[in-house]
C-alpha cells in the first residue's frame, strides 16, 4: 500500500505543505500519507459497525497510543455489537469482522488509486 500513486502524492503534497503530519526527519512521510488517505476514505462509511471497530482497532483518532492491538480490539469489542447484540470478543473481532472491514478497505484504496492515477496521468 505504500508504494501506490495516490500515497506517493501525499507525501509530495504533504512535504510542500511542511506538514506537521511529518515524524521527525528520518521519515519518509509514506505512513503518515497513507493513514490520512484511509482517514478520507473510511470517514464517510464510519458510522458501518465494522468499519468503525477497524477505525478503533487501527487508531486512527490516536486515543490509544502505546496500547497493543489485542487492547484496542478489546475496546472495540465492547462497543461493538454482533448479530444478536451481545459485544463482541477480541478475537471474533479480528477473525470475522475486522476481515471484511480490511477486504473493503483494501478494494477502496485499489480502486482510489486507479482513479488517482487515471486523472492525473490521462
């Protein structure tokens, strides 16, 4: 995902804006493109459970800084509800919903960078 069109952009853009998005010297502003793109690509499907317990799981509103994955799942967990409306274990979580909440996400990104890469070198 890092090496995709649209990332490569972002971090052009985000290098001429001397964001503050940017860690430290040593990076190259690849990772920290690639999750503003998942932000603006997720944002509008965050209110689907599923995508909104990958938001949790993925930090994306940085609230769980220096938490393992097995610790944000878990707190997605409690929030989020299965079919029967009980809250969902960590590992369910990670085994069945948080997989077709990346499948879409990864369909999302693949299919973004096509139109990136189609209106800019069209």
């Amino acid at each position: 995902m890092l090496a995709l069109r649209c990332v490569e952009d972002a971090v052009e853009k985000l290098k001429a804006e001397e964001s503050d998005l940017l860690e430290g010297p040593d990076s190259d502003g690849r990772a920290e493109a690639l999750i503003q793109i998942i932000k603006e690509r997720m944002e509008p499907k965050r209110t689907t459970p599923e995508v909104r317990a990958l938001w949790m799981v993925l930090d994306l509103d940085r609230q769980a800084i220096g938490t393992t994955a097995k610790e944000r799942r878990t707190r997605a967990g409690r929030e989020f509800r299965g079919k029967n409306g009980t809250p969902v274990r960590h590992s369910q979580l990670r085994q069945h919903y948080e997989r077709r909440a990346l499948d879409w996400l990864t369909g999302d990104l693949l299919a973004y960078d096509d139109a990136h890469v189609a209106r800019h070198d069209g």
